[in-house]
C-alpha cells in the first residue's frame, strides 16, 4: 500500500473526527480511538515540545517534521477541516429536522465502541469493574449538569479552553458539551461571529496549554497502566451516553452559523408515539455495525502502515 493511500485514510479519520466534533455531545476522540489512531494522535502531539521546537530553530526542518511526524497531522487536518466547512452544515440540518435519528446513529456507534473496547480488557477482576463503574458514574452526572454562570474574563476563558481541549481528547465526552456546562459556549461562538481575535486568541492559548499538557497525562496512563486506563476510558464513554439519547426536550435554542434556530440546552425524555422508533432502532444497529467494519479497517491500516514504517 502507497504512502499516499495511507495518509488518504488518515484524511478520512480526521473528516469523521470533524463530523463528530461538529454535534454537541460527540467526541472526536472516540472516532480516533474507534479508527486506531488515538494512541499515535497523543504521541503526535507529545512530540510538540521544546525539542522540536529546537529542531526548528536550527533549520532542521525535515527532522522535526518526520519526529512529530508532520504528514500525520497534515493528513488528519485536512480531512478535519474540509469536514467542518463542508459537512457542518448537513449535520446541522440534520439537528434540526432529523435529531433522533442523528442522535440514534450516534448512540449506535459509541455502543458499538464501548463493547469494542471492552473486548480489548476482558476479562475484568472486581477492581476493573470499581474503575468502569466510577468513571461511568463520574461522566454520567458531569454531562448532566447544568450551565451556570463562570466569571467574565480573559483568565476564565483561558481556562475554559483548557478544560474544552482535555475533554476533547477523552473518547465519549465533548469540549462543546463543557463549554456550554461552564457558560462559555456562546461566549466563545459570539467571540467567532464577531470576530473578537483578542478573545479567541486567548481561547486558542488555553486549547495550545491545555492540549500539550494533557496528552502527557494521558499518554504516561496508557504507558503505564494501560489495562486500568482503557477500563477507565471505556467508563466515560459509557456515562457519556446520557447525552446521546435521541428523545430529547429542547429548553433554549442559538442561531447556528448557517442562520438556523439550533438546540442549545436539552434534556432526554421519554420515546412519543411518532413511529420513529424502529428507525431510530435500526440505525442505532447501523452505528454499531459500521463501527465494526471501521474498526477492521482500522486494524488493515495499521498493519499496512507498519509495513511502511509510518507508525
């Protein structure tokens, strides 16, 4: 397999990560960890550091690339961006006219993921089951938290960015989702429409710290105590699903980017008698099942990229 093709499928990687970062509530960090690039998404960003940056200084530019390595995340990237300006807008009509249906396919698929990894660390000693039990517990009652109020302010929406990022990065839980929990999810959209840099600058300094700190935490976990982390992971992702459930009663609404009224606060309610629940049924087995073959996909790509010597 080319080199060309390789990068092609990590493109594909970033545009479904830019799909799933688009919903509240979806993670692009459960699509990295289902398509088998999370571990090397962390080592990626792990090599950002003040050796890389010495490389730079120097003009060793074509080392510095390859330790990062530099084609990864061009490749991841790009699909991420063509993702957000092209299909944000469908997902968002999608919200809007067919929100159970989307929900539910995304249900499927982070099911489908939890009992993937779950084969990954079986079988489990009562211990296991503390950890999955807790962090399940954990996620579960943050994602149902209410927004409140956080101090206006530079330094807050620092901190925001901070905590949006690492949540980002945890398979199952979304930076949006944070944001919003903290008050500082319309902050930051007002920040984008008006194009207030000051702002937005400060935010990205937040996502920039926060993003190579955390990825050293979690990276050292995985190192470590790979077997407890991933029961761990698969515990938030488990709790996160509290925000994937499709019947939903919406309680305040925000423009989106394209004009259209969008959901901004929900909560889950009960399944009506509007006969979508067979289809909502189905394509949350849908999501399941394309969750398997991706994986798949994702094993066939791995071992084709060792083979490479891209990994």
């Amino acid at each position: 397999m080319s080199s060309f093709i390789h990068h092609l499928r990590i493109a594909v990687v970033g545009f479904l990560m830019g799909c799933a970062d688009v919903v509240p509530g979806v993670s692009g960090g459960t699509i990295a960890f289902i398509c088998g690039i999370y571990e090397r998404l962390l080592n990626g960003i792990k090599k950002i550091d003040l050796t890389t940056l010495g490389m730079l200084m120097r003009g060793d530019i074509k080392d510095a690339w390859a330790r990062i390595p530099g084609g990864f995340f061009v490749a991841l990237g790009t699909g991420l961006l063509l993702a957000v300006l092209t299909f944000a807008k469908v997902l968002e009509h999608l919200m809007v006219h067919h929100p159970v249906l989307l929900w539910a396919f995304f249900l499927g698929l982070v099911v489908g993921s939890i009992v993937l990894l779950a084969r990954q660390t079986w079988v489990w000693k009562p211990v296991d089951w503390f950890v999955f039990l807790g962090f399940s517990f954990g996620t579960f009652i943050l994602v149902g938290l209410e927004a409140t109020n956080t101090p206006a302010g530079l330094p807050f929406v620092f901190l925001a960015g901070e905590i949006a990022i690492c949540a980002m990065i945890l398979p199952g839980i979304s930076g949006s989702y944070l944001l919003l929990i903290m008050g500082k999810y319309q902050e930051v959209l007002t920040a984008v429409n008006q194009r207030d840099f000051v702002t937005l600058g400060v935010f990205c300094l937040g996502i920039a710290t926060g993003i190579l700190s955390f990825v050293r935490i979690v990276s050292w976990l995985l190192n470590r105590f790979r077997h407890t982390t991933l029961i761990a992971l698969t515990g938030v992702m488990a709790g996160a699903l509290r925000t994937l459930w499709p019947w939903k009663e919406t309680l305040t609404t925000r423009i989106s980017s394209s004009g259209e009224e969008v959901p901004l606060v929900q909560i889950n309610i009960m399944p009506g008698q509007d006969g979508q629940i067979w289809l909502a049924l189905g394509l949350a087995i849908l999501g399941g099942v394309a969750v398997t073959l991706v994986e798949r996909w994702a094993r066939a790509e791995e071992t084709s990229a060792k083979s490479l010597d891209l990994i």
